[in-house]
C-alpha cells in the first residue's frame, strides 16, 4: 500500500462544477503540499498545510491532521484548471528530513 | 523574483552514457532538491542538498549522484544510463532548512531525459 493515496485518479467536469480531489496519507507528518502539474511536466506550489484550512481564489485546501487526510476543493471550475493534482507530504519520521512522499496524482479535465 | 531554473530542457543520451542536469535555486534558497519523474511511477525523491552537502538521499543506486556549488546551484549526474532512467527530473528548492523545520519547496520546469 502507497503511504500517499489520492482519489480519483481521474477525474471530468463540466465547467462550472464543484470538484474535490482527496488525498489520504498512513505516515506521521509535518507538512502536507497541493501540486498542479499541467502537461508538459512544470509544477506549482499550490498549498503548504500543516493544519486547517486554506484559500486562494477558487482553490480551497483542508486538513485533518488526526484523521490523516486532506482535500482539495476547486469552485466554479474551467478549462484552465485541467491538469495533473498531487498530493505530497513531508513525513517526520528520523531520517526524512527535505523529501517529500507523492501521491500518484489525480488528472482534472474540465470541459467547457 | 526569478524562479527555480533547470537546464537543459530536453537532453537524450544513449545506454551506458552519463547525463548531467542542472538547477539554479531561487535567490537566497539553500536547499536543492531532485526528484524523478518516470512514466507511470509518480513523483520519487532523490536528493536533498543544503549549504553544499548532501543531507539525504532516496533509494536510487549510486550511479546517481550531485553536488551543491558556493552559489547553492547544483548538478544531478547520472551515469552509466539506463533506458528505465528516462524520465522528467525535476528540481525544486527551498529557504534553509533548520532542524525540525520545514520550509515550502518551489520546483523547476524539470529536465527530461531519454535514454536510447
């Protein structure tokens, strides 16, 4: 079993929709990072969380911490939101210090 | 503010050559970090440089290796190419890192590599 598992793996909407993308981790952790990665491989920082809750524009992020999950929430969604979302956490077990541990991502297609 | 750059972008290499990657961080970032992006595995950790040393590594052979110059910009070298080694690397960096912190982590375009 992966450490980081997302869900779904793929994902279509229509533009417009509410769409959730989840991610669910087994490992003690001190951070947890939102990725998107359009084709052609760049990727962006969307969110760092270590706790609760964050927003910026469209984009929600949540944490729970004791629950060992997060997800991912995109409002009003549009074509340019398609791509690649990754889940990645920063473990704090001895030894782990600078890596991150990905999920497999959850590709988005939004269509017009 | 420039971001973390990458170069080449693409590079393609035959069996049994090395490869060498490179990564500029932002300005005033320590830390580099490679990761390995092969068709259908994800995202894998390969290397954490910071202030010039090598802070930890994942579970790749030690064919794969680097460095940390002065400037904090860093090489991925590869060698004895493999055709599994095709992938996009990418980089990323990140604010130094204390001890029991953690510092977000800003990425490269990535390098993508073919092995032939």
């Amino acid at each position: 079993k992966n450490e980081v598992e997302q869900s779904p793996q793929n994902l279509t909407a229509q533009e417009g929709e509410f769409i959730t993308i989840n991610c669910s981790y087994s490992v003690g952790i001190s951070a947890l990072h939102w990725l998107q990665q359009h084709p052609g491989g760049g990727i962006v920082s969307l969110f760092m969380l270590s706790s609760g809750k964050k927003k910026h524009g469209r984009l929600i992020a949540t944490i729970n911490i004791q629950e060992k999950h997060s997800s991912l929430h995109i409002t009003a969604s549009h074509p340019r939101d398609s791509a690649v979302y990754i889940c990645a956490v920063r473990p704090n077990y001895g030894g782990s210090q600078g890596n991150l541990i990905f999920g497999k991502g959850t590709k988005l297609s939004v269509k017009p | 503010e420039a971001g973390v750059t990458q170069s080449p972008t693409h590079l393609i290499k035959t069996r049994g050559q090395q490869a060498t990657l490179r990564c500029s961080p932002i300005s005033g970032h320590t830390s580099v970090y490679w990761y390995q992006q092969a068709l259908g595995l994800g995202l894998q950790f390969l290397l954490w440089y910071d202030e010039g040393e090598e802070r930890n590594r994942g579970n790749f052979p030690p064919r794969f290796s680097g460095r940390q110059f002065p400037n904090y910009s860093s090489e991925l070298n590869v060698n004895a190419l493999e055709l599994e080694d095709s992938a996009l690397y990418l980089c990323a960096s990140s604010p130094l890192v204390r001890q029991y912190s953690y510092n977000e982590q800003f990425f490269g375009p990535g390098t993508r590599l073919t092995v032939l």
